[in-house]
C-alpha cells in the first residue's frame, strides 16, 4: 500500500476473544496534570472541597498544594485504559475496591497500566463478553496513586455495531491536501 491508512488498517480495538487472563498492557498515552484539569473537572462535578479548588487553603494542610480531585485521577486512568481494554466496549459494569494510596498534585504526570483477571461469556447477551480487569495508575516517580478493579462487556469480533453503517463513505471525500 502506499502508505494511505485505510479505515480496515486502523486498529480496531481489542475483542472478547482478544483477552487472556494474565495479559498486562502498558497504556501508552501519560496525562500531565494542570490546574486547569482540577479545577475544571471539580467545579464541573459540583465538589466543593477547598483542597482542591483553594491554593490559600492548601497551604495550611500537610502537602502545601491543592490535591488533584481523586475522581479525576480515576477517569483520566479509565480513559488512558480505553485503547487497550474498552475500545469496543458494550457497556461498564463497576469499579470495585477503589484505592488511592498516594497524592496526586497539578504538574504530576499520570501513566497506567492493566491487567486482565478473569473472563467469562454474558449469559444474557451472547453478542459479547465480560472481562475483568485490575488498573493501577502510576506517577512519574513511579509512585501508584490509584489502583481499582473494572468489569466492563465488551463485544465479541464480528458482534459489533459496523463502524462502515456510521461513517461516510471515504471515497466520497475530497483529496487529501499536501
């Protein structure tokens, strides 16, 4: 090929039949934390903690920072998970044994990785799978500062909704420029 991506080359996500239990992944998208991050996904949730939205008020508290709000930290690992695990996601099932053993602060850069605990077939919708995973996210001192459990369908190869139904036909696009 010419070095044209065509939408059957892209990845495509794993499948149910993708996963084994023990497999790890390394997601490879890390997250550098800003003010703006914290500020807005606190002030968004309605979480009206000063640690997290009032400087003056960290400072009289041990770590002299505002603490990044731990809902966050949980989302931005879920979504850095994504492209390895829930790419082809039918649905999110729960978060167990949520655990954040350390701080995260603004300026902190947030890695994750995941690995595969148990695999079972849904006995209610045969179109796909369950899987099981345990998350951590990781600092860039290498510190875990959340660590979870995840249960989430996901289809089965050949199951899912068929991305060609929903995008437009790439031959009908104009040229690509450059």
């Amino acid at each position: 090929m010419s070095g044209v991506a065509t939408q059957s080359s892209q990845w495509e996500g794993r499948f149910f039949e993708d996963f084994a239990v023990g497999d790890i992944y390394y997601h490879p998208q890390g997250k550098t934390i800003t003010s703006a991050d914290n500020q807005w996904f606190t002030l968004l949730t309605q979480n009206m903690a000063k640690t997290h939205v009032d400087s003056n008020f960290a400072l009289q508290t041990e770590y002299k920072l505002p603490l990044v709000n731990s809902t966050f930290t949980l989302a931005l690992v879920t979504g850095q998970s994504t492209i390895d695990l829930s790419f082809n996601v039918y649905a999110n099932l729960g978060w167990d044994t949520v655990r954040l053993p350390n701080p995260v602060f603004e300026g902190d850069t947030i890695y994750s990785r995941s690995k595969v605990l148990a695999l079972r077939d849904s006995k209610s919708r045969p179109a796909v799978g369950i899987v099981t995973v345990a998350s951590e996210g990781y600092n860039q001192k290498g510190h875990i500062v959340v660590r979870y459990e995840r249960t989430f369908m996901v289809y089965r190869r050949g199951q899912d909704p068929q991305l060609a139904a929903t995008r437009p036909d790439e031959s009908t696009l104009p040229k690509v420029r450059g």
